[in-house]
C-alpha cells in the first residue's frame, strides 16, 4: 500500500503518544503535521525529542495529510473535522461524545467521500456489537465506575451541584441514555458513545455512571442483548496522565492506524 500521510489535532497525553509513536516508525505510515492549542509550545515539544511535522492550525490539517487523528477537546469537533471532510478525507474521531451531538458531520462525510473513523478507544467488545446490529439488538445497558477525580467538573455534575469530593462510597451520579451522558460528561463518556454508534443508537443505550473512591482505574461493564447473541463485557483501564483517558486509548489509536496499511487486518 502507498504511503499514509498523518496528522495529530491536539498533544495532550495522547496526541504525545501517537508522535512519539509514529516518529519512531510504523509501516506505511508518516507524522506530517500537528496542530494544537499552542502552536509555540507544541513547536517546542516537537524539537525537544527531534519530531519533523508541521505546526500549523487545525484548519490547514487536512492540507498536509490524507488522515487526520483528532485527539482535542470535544467542543472543537467540527473545526477540526469540517475542513478534513470537504477535502473528502478521513479523521479518526476520539471525542465521540461530541460526535452525537454533531450528526452534520456524518452527512458532510456522506456529501464528499470523507470518512469518519472512531476507534475501540477504552472499550472492548465493538466487533461483537457491530456484528450483532447487523441483526436485532434488544438492549445495550453499560456501567461505569471511575475514581473520583476523573469525574470533577463535569457539566452535570455541575449543573445539578453533585459533589464527588471526599466520597467514602461508591455514589450514583447518572442514570439515563448515552446521548443524555454525552451532554452531561462529554470529557468522561467516549466509551458509551462509540457503544452507541456501533450498536442501536444514542436513545435505547443505557449508562449508569458512578464516582467511586474505592477503585483506582476506569471500568466499563457492558451487557448486549440480541437475536444473534447474549454477551457481557467488564474492562479496568487504567488512567493515563490524564485521569480522564486510559492508558489503552492511545494504543486501541496505534492499532487501528497499523489496520490501515498492514498485509493482515484481523476484526470486523
């Protein structure tokens, strides 16, 4: 296969670890160009560990590659994303929360040849859900317990005055659709967004979200019900320097930018 050109939207512990990834080398695959908050400081990260990319804004991405990683915070989505698919490109879209509240993105990708691409991230079990929705799926419920501090500052937290300071408890702190907790935790729930986009929809998949002080990871537990299969599904991450993202979201990246250009692509 020819030569994929790739280019990072965002450099926070993901976007690091994809440069530092792809600056190392992975077959048919080459950084191009990086954009982020601070074009300066990110320059500065790039010449520090000898990383050859553009700097340039995320408006001018799609200029310099032929995929873009968004790897940003969810509320410049359709920055990132609306030039990329114009130019009839793909981006590989992590903050799928914000992509249920954005589905002109999905009809702009459909106008122009683009592609949208949402990886596992910190879930597991999509293949299976996928191959399920090619049938009927009756029910996808999913819970998930995060420490504490994962969870402050999230706008429904905030808008309904819940505390999760000094828990000494697990505590319920949402129940309802996964549009409903994309609204309310668009930096939390990536997970059961792409649950939702992969199985039957933002409105009949369920989420319970719980702040609890007494783990130390990220865990998702998914129950499916359909005419093909009964399944259930329990995964701990573990927390990147960002207490919000596991470790496996960067790698669940890398695997699925190797699937783009490897001789054998094992999954759905």
């Amino acid at each position: 296969m020819s030569e994929q050109k790739v280019a990072i939207a965002g450099l926070g512990a993901i976007g690091k670890a994809l440069a530092i990834a792809l600056h190392a080398g992975m077959p048919g695959l080459r950084l191009t160009a990086v954009s982020a908050h601070d074009l300066q400081r990110a320059t500065r990260w790039l010449d520090e560990r000898g990383i050859a990319a553009h700097v340039v804004p995320v408006a001018d991405l799609a200029q310099h590659a032929d995929l873009i990683v968004e790897c940003a915070p969810g509320a410049i989505l359709s920055d990132i994303c609306t030039p990329v698919l114009r130019a009839g490109k793909r981006v590989m879209v992590l903050s799928a929360a914000a992509l249920l509240t954005r589905p002109e993105l999905i009809d702009l990708a459909r106008a122009h040849g683009g592609q949208i691409i949402v990886p596992s991230g910190a879930l597991l079990g999509l293949d299976a859900v996928t191959a399920a929705a090619e049938g009927q799926i009756q029910s996808v419920r999913m819970i998930t317990r995060k420490p504490p501090n994962g969870l402050a500052g999230a706008p429904h937290l905030v808008r309904n005055n819940i505390s999760v300071a000094d828990l000494t408890a697990p505590k319920l702190v949402f129940a309802g659709t996964a549009r409903e907790a994309a609204l309310g935790f668009p930096a939390n729930v990536n997970v059961v967004a792409a649950l939702a986009l992969a199985g039957i929809g933002p409105e009949r998949t369920t989420i319970e979200i719980w702040a609890d002080p007494t783990v130390t990871r990220n865990c998702h537990a998914i129950d499916v019900a359909s005419d093909a299969a009964t399944f259930t599904m329990s995964i701990e991450n573990v927390p990147s320097e960002n207490p919000k993202t596991g470790r496996i979201t960067a790698q669940s990246v890398l695997a699925a930018l190797r699937k783009l250009t490897a001789p054998l692509r094992i999954g759905t």
